[in-house]
C-alpha cells in the first residue's frame, strides 16, 4: 500500500528521498504550489517523480459535500482512503477591507477547524459525533490535508495564513503523538508556515495529556472545553469527568506553559436551564481565580434527537457581563453555519442517512 506523503515532516521526508535537499522541492510543491500530482513537480528529475508516484499518495481525501452558510462558513465532509468520512470547517473571520481608493488594507482572515479523530471516545451528551462513536484516529497527514485541502479549493494563497483549531470531530489529546506531529508539519517553513501560535489545541480535559502536552512545550495554545463549574454537572455532560474532574483539569492547567502574550482558552457552551445561571458565572469566576484564563461562551447549537436547548441571549449576555465586570476576560463565540449542518458530526450523519 502506497503512503500517504503528507504524513511525513521534512526530515523524515529527508531520510527517505535522495539527495536529502529534495525534500524542501517537494514541500514547496505540496504545500506553496498545491500540486495536483508528482508529475507536476517539474524541478524535479523524471526518475525522481516517477519514484514518488510508486511509493505515495499525495492526497488522502475526497470531497463528498460542501455546503456554505450565507454568513460565509463553509462546512466539508471528506471520504478518506478507506472509505470513512471526516467534516471540516472554513470561517471567516474578518472579512477583506478597502480603503476609499479601493486599495486592500486588510486580507480576510480564516480559521480552519479540524478533525482529530473518525468518530470520538468522550460520549459527550450534547455532541452529534458522540453518536456514531470512535472508529479510529486520523494520522498527522490526514490532519494536514484538510487544511491543504481548503486553501486550494478556496484560492487562498499559499502566503496568506490561517489559523487552524483542532476542535472538529474527535479528541485530539486521545491522539496526541499525531497531533503534535501535525503541529510540527503545519509549523515548517518550506510547508504551510502556521506558527504553533496561530493552533489551538482543544480538549475535554484529560488532564494526564495536558501534562504530557505542556511538558512537549510545542508553543500551540491550550482550549479546555469545561462546560460545567461542578463535576455532577460536568458528568452529566461529559462522562469523561468521571476519569478527569476539574480539580484534575484547573491542577494540570496551571503547570501549562503559556506564552506571556496568550490566556488559556476555556470553552464553555451555554444550554438552557443547565449551565446559564448567574449562579454558574458567579461559581466560574471562582474556579478560574489566578488562572491566566479567557472564557468564550458559545450558543449551543441543536439538532435533532437532542435533549437540549438553545439558551437565551439575554441569558447568554448577563453571564458575559458578570464575568468581565469581576476581572475574567469573556466573549460570546458568534454562531455560524446555523443555516447548514452546523452542529459537529450532523454533516457526516445526514449523509450517512440519505439526507445530504
């Protein structure tokens, strides 16, 4: 079976293909130039790129489904080698500006999140990807390739950065050695050159694999999805709470190492009549007390069969409110896709069910 060359980072990329210097040629190729095949690597000796066609595969994904929400977010579904699929998300997150000459000032800005995992292991209550359960987990060149993917597709040029989020399906902690590695690939120079800075490593809190994380020191930015300030709340919505609790989490948070300039992320979904009181903000503020911490609140977003509802956003404002006037910086994270299949996993499901 041929490899996938996207697993590969430039130095193992160096110890496979001779002379070594050809590795940078064909990471420029795949990564600056978007190459749809070897053949079009024409720097390269035609041995050579016969070569790579015998042993690689230079992408590992199909595109099954696209949609596009009228906020300008675009949600794809991707088939992967062996036939399980994957979803991946495109937002925008400042659109491009012109000056009164027509002059660009500002490129618009994209974060692409990402899938870790086919299917997850946390069994969340609220997440659609629970569902479906865990399969297996994505290697660091399926990763990858999802932000390669997207740039190409969407005619963003090879200089212009994005940010990349590793909050799509699955947990990214449980597959900590390919993510790491990921970060690694995104990071080379010759390659996409997203600085560790510019990635957001999401977890449910397993807080054995925070430690590992932060004694690695990769220089990627930490977001704990806590979702709840007391562990029978937080079991009720995260049976992973059970193994890892919070006092765990706060406990491996705080020995994380954190750029000077950069907070630790807390993720927090606001659910009607769950965790929306002022009793909860009041709590939250206590929990995160001497943490370098930000909250971002996020709706939640339903989709059917779900036992849960959309908060208030009146609610979803006094909670904000409370947690900025007593020192903790908040935002409210705003909903996009909510026209398409914007809940995690609801794409790959309604395809799966013959309804995409």
């Amino acid at each position: 079976m041929k490899q996938n060359i996207l697993d590969l980072t430039k130095k193992e990329l160096e110890n496979e293909i001779k002379p070594a210097f050809r590795a940078k040629q064909i990471y420029q190729w795949i990564y600056q130039k978007y190459a749809d095949s070897f053949e079009d690597m024409s720097n390269l000796p035609k041995n050579l790129r016969t070569e790579l066609a015998d042993r690689y595969i230079l992408s590992p994904l199909e595109l099954r489904r696209e949609e596009q929400s009228k906020d300008g977010s675009k949600k794809y579904l991707f088939a992967l080698t062996d036939g399980l699929t994957i979803e991946t998300v495109l937002l925008p997150m400042k659109l491009e500006e012109f000056d009164e000459d027509g002059i660009r000032v500002h490129h618009t800005r994209y974060t692409v999140c990402v899938s870790s995992q086919v299917g997850c292991k946390m069994g969340c209550a609220f997440c659609l990807t629970a569902k479906g359960g865990f399969v297996r987990n994505l290697s660091a060149g399926e990763i990858t390739a999802q932000v390669l993917f997207i740039k190409k597709i969407n005619n963003i040029d090879a200089s212009r950065r994005v940010n990349v989020v590793y909050m799509g399906m699955g947990e990214p902690l449980d597959n900590l050695q390919n993510v790491v590695k990921a970060v690694e690939i995104f990071a080379d120079i010759d390659g996409l050159s997203i600085s560790p800075r510019r990635q957001t490593i999401s977890t449910s809190g397993l807080s054995s694999q925070i430690e590992k994380l932060g004694k690695m020191n990769i220089g990627a930015l930490l977001a704990i999805s806590l979702h709840a300030i007391d562990d029978e709340t937080r079991v009720k919505l995260m049976p992973i709470n059970k193994a890892y609790n919070i006092k765990s989490i706060i406990d491996a948070v705080k020995t994380f190492p954190i750029d000077v300039r950069k907070r630790v992320l807390f993720e927090y979904l606001i659910i009607k009549d769950v965790n929306d009181s002022m009793q909860s903000a009041k709590k939250l503020v206590k929990l995160l007390n001497n943490i370098k911490a930000k909250v971002n609140l996020i709706y939640f977003n339903p989709h059917a069969g779900s036992e849960f509802q959309r908060p208030n956003e009146k609610d979803v404002t006094a909670f904000a409110d409370f947690l900025n006037s007593h020192g903790l910086l908040c935002t409210i994270r705003q909903s996009k896709g909510l026209d398409i299949s914007a809940a995690c996993g609801q794409l790959k499901q309604r395809q799966e069910n013959g309804l995409a």
